[in-house]
C-alpha cells in the first residue's frame, strides 16, 4: 500500500540532527527523499559516534536511513546547474544552514521558485531567519539554552544540566516536517509552493508554551523542575525505589483509594487534604516529602506490581536497554526488527505514527556517500553527456 506522501519528492541539503530527522520522517509517511552532500565530505553527522562495525555513525543512520545519497558541490556552477535539474521534478527542498547561506548560492527560494513554481523551500535555522541574531550559528545545546530549556531543568540549589536527549533538534525537525506538510497541503488549493522557516529558538519556545504561558500571565517564572513539574502541584514526579525509580503522574481523586491500598496506608484515604488530584503547592511538598520515604522502601518492580492492580498513573523508569527489551515498542513499530544486506539481522528505530489506509515505513536502508548521485541525476532527465560535462566542471 501506498504511504501518504506517495510521489512526493523531498530534496534534502541538511545536516546533523534538525532539518535529516524531518527528512526521515517523511521518507516514513512516504516520501522520495534524496540526501544532497557535499563530495568527499557529506553530511557532518555522518562523522558523529562512527560505529566501526557499521562503517557509518549512529546519527546518519538515524536521521537518513531510507534516503538515497547524491554527491553535488552547490558552490560551484556546475552543481548548482545540476541540483536545479533536480529541483524541476522535486517538491520539497530541505536545508538547515546558516540563514542567507542559499541565497548567497543562487539557491533561495525565489531562484528555485522560478525553476519550479511548486516548490516548497524549508529551512530550520538557530535562531529564526529575521532579526539581529538571525545570522549567528548554533547546535541543540545551543538551542536547549536558548530556549529556556536548561535553566529550568534539576534541582534548585544544584547545578545546571541538558537533556540527555537532542530535544531542541527534535522539536526543530517536529516543526519543520510540520511546515512541510501544511504547505504541501496548501498548494493543493493554490498550486503555488511557498517558503518555510522554523528554528531552534522558536520550537523550544513552543516546547514550553505552558511555562511561558505561566510567566506572561503572572510575571513569574515557572521555576526549576525539581524531579516534577514547577506549575504542576500534585502526586507527580519521580520517585526513587530500593532499587531504581518509578515516575508518579498524579493520583486523580477515584484512584487515590487504590494509592492507600498499594501503600498499605488505608488511614490516609479520607486525608483532608491530599485525597484530591490538584493540591496546593505546599501541600503538594508535603506529599512528594511522604511518598518518597515510602517508596524508598522496595523495590522498583514490587511497587510496579503493586501500582498496577491499582491501575495508577505510573511508570518504571526506565533505561535505554530496558526499552528495547521490551516488546510493546516492537507491538506499535516504534522499534523494527530487520535483515540488512550487509549487517544481518538488526534492529532500527521505527515510525512513531501508524496510519490505517497509508501505512508508514521505516528505512532500514544506509546509503554510501554519493552512492545514487548518477542515478537520480538520469531519472530526473539528464543525459549521460551532461552528466560528463557536470563531473568534469567539478558538480561531485
């Protein structure tokens, strides 16, 4: 069956972790997406964490697996000739450089514009494409502390620290995939594509809508996280066991019976003041102070146990081996089990949208660098004495 972006052509100029895992996404809703990268260079994230045993690195398998790989220097004439033979038959092109960097090539959106009225031009960027800052470059660190994001994380009185995650990345590649798809849907009705932009800043703004929400309305900030959640004042964060730590999200006012059962504290069940979802903030201390003594005393798996005859809003927490052990992310095909050509059987991380009438896909394909680029330049119309010509001038 079809995926729901069948014949949709994605052009992919990015890097790293931002604008490739937007790529991605959509090869997995359907897409056709051609990485473009730079001869004998590539993709920097194809240089990040290399895994010997693969020969490539654990972030371009990431974020490009499923793409096929074309080699072209955009800086030089003949590069630039031979990606606007692609960009006739494409509907997407993809980039997260440094703002006014295609421009500066004879590559922005009103010179792809003019080769192809239809294209849709997507740029992520660290700090928005407008403004005074709009030139300066950054990574997701960068956009983490842009953000907000790292000034609200850990405990107060301690020190300061990222996610162990690439989040402002992954809210970047949210938005830009976002964009993509609503201007594709839009030029249904105007048959006219358009220019996208999204940032790190700007995803991490939205990331945090509620915090920020909290602040404009108030004028206080939200606060520091504290293994919960600042404006969040209930029976939630985590909480460590004997063994480990589980994480509470909240005790709505029907479970809180089954909470002074699993406790074996059934004294508690008419507590005037915390048998109710949403408590006071000191109340909600108070709480938290208790719980943790409790829970302190077995282990992670008894109070699993425990927790889920109650039917309770909680979960184990969890490392990265224990997620892939476990075989519900197998279930929904967020994680895919498949044979590699080169590799054997390995396991890939999936799609995390299923859709019943398109199906998704994951890529269990990694290309080699500049692997299709004669290939996809054939398919796109170019005969084999402008491929000479391109090669000859420097194009890859």
């Amino acid at each position: 069956m079809a995926g729901a972006l069948d014949g949709v052509r994605v052009l992919d100029l990015s890097t790293l972790v931002q604008g490739p895992q937007a790529g991605a996404m959509l090869h997995d809703l359907g897409a056709e997406v051609i990485k473009i990268e730079l001869p004998q260079v590539g993709d920097v994230g194809r240089h990040v964490d290399v895994l010997e045993d693969y020969g490539h690195s654990s972030v371009y398998i990431a974020c490009n697996r499923g793409k096929r790989s074309v080699t072209l220097d955009l800086r030089v004439d003949a590069g630039k000739e031979a990606f606007l033979k692609l960009v006739e038959t494409s509907d997407v092109v993809l980039s997260n450089f440094k703002p006014g960097t295609l421009d500066e090539w004879g590559l922005g959106y009103d010179d792809l514009a003019a080769v192809n009225p239809g294209i849709i031009w997507a740029a992520g960027s660290f700090l928005g494409p407008y403004g005074p800052e709009a030139d300066r470059e950054g990574a997701d660190i960068a956009g983490q502390a842009s953000g907000g994001v790292i000034a609200s994380s850990g405990f107060d009185g301690g020190p300061l620290s990222t996610y162990g995650a690439l989040v402002a990345d992954h809210c970047g590649a949210q938005n830009l995939q976002t964009a993509i798809l609503a201007a594709l849907f839009a030029r249904q009705r105007t048959g006219r594509g358009q220019r996208v932009d999204v940032s790190l800043l700007g995803g991490q703004i939205w990331l945090q809508a509620f915090e920020y929400t909290h602040l404009l309305m108030t004028g206080e900030e939200a606060g520091r996280s504290n293994g919960g959640h600042p404006l969040v004042h209930a029976l939630y964060g985590v909480f460590p066991t004997s063994d480990g730590a589980i994480a509470m999200a909240g005790c709505p006012e029907h479970l809180w019976p089954g909470m002074c059962r699993a406790i074996e504290r059934p004294d508690l069940e008419d507590h005037p003041a915390w048998n109710a979802y949403f408590v006071p903030r000191e109340v909600a201390l108070e709480m938290r102070a208790f719980f943790r003594e409790v829970f302190e005393t077995r282990s992670t798996e008894e109070w699993s146990k425990r927790l889920e005859v109650e039917e309770q809003r909680f979960c184990p927490v969890r490392s990265h081996s224990e997620v892939v052990a476990n075989e519900q992310a197998y279930v929904n095909g967020y994680l895919v089990r498949a044979n590699h050509d080169d590799w054997g059987e390995q396991t890939f991380v999936g799609c995390p949208i299923t859709m019943s009438d398109t199906p998704t896909r994951a890529g269990t394909t990694v290309a080699e660098l500049g692997q299709h680029t004669e290939e996809v330049l054939l398919e796109a119309g170019a005969e084999w004495e402008q491929l000479e010509a391109w090669r000859e001038a420097g194009a890859w």
